[in-house]
C-alpha cells in the first residue's frame, strides 16, 4: 500500500485519529466463508492441525546468537546481551518456544507476524503485536520522514495510533506475497476449501443428532387446513429432533390414525463423504507445504525411515520460514559492526533431523575417528562434559593421499626404494 495514494488518511493518523480496523464478520464475509459456522476457520481440523504442526516444529529449534571465529568455524556468542532474549525468554511473560510457536502460527493464520523490539540494544525486549490490528505504509511521498521508508501503523486496544519505523518491527510474512511488503494468509486462498470441510462437520453432527436420518416423508389421509398441517408436522419435527428430551422422550413418535412416517435414511457411502473430506484435508494441508503423513493420513507413506521424513519436512516446509527468521533477525538486531564480525542468528535444526540413538553414536564415531569431530566437540553433541586430551584431532593412519597410494609396498617405505 502507497501512502502517497491515501493522502488524506496520512493526515488524520498524523492528527491522532484512530484507523478503523476490518471487523472479523467483514472479514469472513469477503473470504466467502460462512459466519454461522463457530469457531472460524482455526475450527476446521486439518487447518488447526497444520498450525500446530508449523508452530511447534519452530517452536521446538533452539535459536542461538552465532559467530565466525577466527579459525572459519562458527560458535555460540553466549555472552552477547542477545543471546538470552532470543534463546530462552524474549518478554517477561513467554518462553522462547512458545513465542516463536506463536509468531510462526500467526503468520501462516494472518499471512504476517509482528513484534515491536522494545529497549533494544541493552535490556531488549519483543512484544507480540496483533496483526488484525496492523497496517503497513511505503512512504514514497516522505510524509513521515526525509526518505522514503516502510511504515507500520498500530491501532491499540485503547484508541491510539502508534507509528513504527522498519527498524522498530520484526515483520515475518509468509510466502505468498505479491508486493514483498505483506504476505496474504492460506485461508484467503482456501477459503472455499475450508469453508466446504466446515460444512461437512457440521452435516455428520446433525447426522448424529438425528440418528443418521436425513429427511422423512409422512403421509396422511385426513384433509388439514394449512394452520393444522404446519402444527402437525411441527410436532413430528420437536420428536425427531429429540426436542422434548428434557421430557424423556426420544425414541417414540406419535402419529394419528392413518398417517404414515417413512425415514429417508441417508449412508455417507453412497456421497462418497469420506472419500470428499479426505480429499480437502490434502488440499488444505498441501497449502501449508504439510504432508498427509503429518496430519495422520498414512495411506500413501512413501518414507523409508522417520529420518528421512523429517529430512523432507525441513528441506520442502520449514527452510524457507527458518531462513526468513534468520535474516529478519540478524538485520535487524544486530549492529553493522555486530555482522562485520560475523555475528548472526541461527537455528539449531539438528533437533528435528536427530536420529535414533544407535545411528547418531555410529555417525559421531565416524566424525571423530576421521577428523572431522574432536571426541570433545562429539561429547558436546551428546550434552556431556568435557575431558582432559579431547581437543585433538584423529584420523585413521590407514588413509593416505592418492599421490603416495602403493608406497607401503615399497622397500623400506621410501618414496625411491626399489626404482
């Protein structure tokens, strides 16, 4: 959105006029979505199930301040001010898993996630801001600065506009995003897709409630007038729909002399009803980049192992958002000097492409015993302490370079023996 097209409403927030929000029912209303359906779309299943999945798999990575050492390899900066905000506690009132759980879910629900950084840079704290509640400005006109610049204008629960720099948001959108300023959220292009899954619950509860009786025909021989044909058949419906339960009655219904009440029972079967909801379920879940796997549908596992899974999961879902957050957060919590000295954030993957413990033991014996690992930096992996002469490297003596291959054959060993 171009501030300079929307002149007129700069003005007002500059005056400290409140900016109307879209209310949930508009909302809904222009997604197509169907406002007698509670809960909204986080009621439909696989929809909720996605978010969950999304949220806790990031909520779930240990995020680490890191840094290039003068040696080329990369450590923790654990004395950094940054290093505990974003590891373990970001506010006061959350824990690292569960704030990034929530920034992840409300991107994919909303299609951004905010947090104001506040205090930044020694006592640095992140606030969760509610996106409905959000607008985002490209001032091209300069109206609120000398230079163009991306704005973020808040409207607080208490009637106020609060104006916010790029540099003030951490703003992490989705994926799909046409202008690479917002993101659009998946329900807004599954809205129909969601809505019909909605719908289909809400039609096996009725099932339920009425005993898998769809409609029913009565036939009856006397001759009624309207108004007693409308009181009839609004006493047959109260016994059908288990009204008069409160009376315990539930089972039987009355009927005068000569009519006939005959169900028109109705077997999902024949609608292909779970054949159709198990179709949408992967339609929706494919929007998130979610396999049928992870929403428990194993009808078609094609994984050799859990690993491999997982491996999918993280190269094909996650990389992209796991990416996203690191950039956005070594932008912008970190100083120019901070990156020159090769300080930046990361997420510690490895947590969900661990593998079983016999595997992980085989593959760090490997690593040590080649000269990849330290015994001291494998025991580190296994969260175990240190020991005294497990800083050197070891490799096999039975390794040689492809340029001296044969000269364990020679006379002595030397390079000229037997020529």
């Amino acid at each position: 959105m171009r501030l300079s097209k929307r002149v007129s409403l700069a003005w007002q927030i500059l005056k400290g006029s409140r900016v109307e929000n879209i209310e949930l029912n508009n909302l809904l209303d222009f997604l197509g979505i169907d406002r007698t359906l509670k809960g909204g779309a986080l009621a439909e299943a696989t929809y909720f199930t996605c978010l969950k999945v999304l949220g806790e798999s990031l909520g779930k990575l240990p995020l680490k301040l890191m840094r290039h050492d003068n040696n080329e390899g990369v450590v923790a900066e654990r004395r950094h001010p940054l290093y505990h905000v974003l590891h373990d506690r970001p506010n006061p009132y959350m824990s690292a898993a569960i704030f990034w759980c929530t920034m992840e879910r409300l991107r994919k629900h909303y299609g951004n996630s905010y947090a104001l950084i506040d205090g930044y840079p020694r006592d640095t704290k992140l606030w969760i801001l509610d996106p409905s509640r959000m607008e985002v400005w490209y001032d091209d006109a300069c109206l609120l600065k000398d230079a163009p610049d991306v704005w973020y204008i808040y409207s607080g629960e208490d009637g106020n506009i609060h104006r916010f720099c790029n540099a003030e948001i951490l703003h992490f959108k989705s994926s799909n995003t046409l202008d690479g300023l917002v993101g659009k959220p998946v329900r807004e292009t599954l809205a129909e897709n969601i809505d019909g899954a909605r719908k289909a619950q809400k039609l096996l509860n009725k099932l339920y409630e009425s005993g898998f009786t769809a409609k029913a025909v009565l036939q009856y021989t006397s001759d009624l007038n309207p108004e007693s044909e409308a009181k009839y058949l609004k006493m047959i419906e109260r016994y059908m729909t288990g009204d008069l339960k409160s009376d315990s009655i539930e089972n039987i219904i009355p009927l005068s002399y000569g009519s006939t009440l005959t169900p028109l029972n109705m077997k999902l079967s024949d609608s292909q009803y779970l054949e159709v909801k198990q179709y949408s379920a992967v339609q929706i879940a494919s929007a998130f980049g979610i396999k049928p796997t992870q929403i428990g549908d194993y009808t078609k596992s094609s994984y050799a192992s859990a690993e491999a899974q997982q491996l999918d999961f993280y190269i094909s879902t996650m990389l992209f958002s796991i990416k996203q957050y690191e950039e956005e957060l070594t932008e912008k919590l970190l100083t120019d000097t901070d990156r020159r000295n090769g300080l930046h954030f990361k997420f510690n993957v490895s947590v969900v492409l661990r593998a079983d413990q016999e595997t992980q033991m085989r593959t760090l014996t490997s690593a040590v015993t080649n000269g990849v690992y330290t015994p001291n930096e494998a025991r580190r992996l296994l969260d175990l302490p240190d020991r005294e002469g497990g800083d050197q490297l070891y490799v096999n003596g039975n390794v040689i370079p492809l340029s001296k291959a044969g000269i364990q054959y020679m006379s002595g060993g030397g390079e000229n023996d037997g020529a």
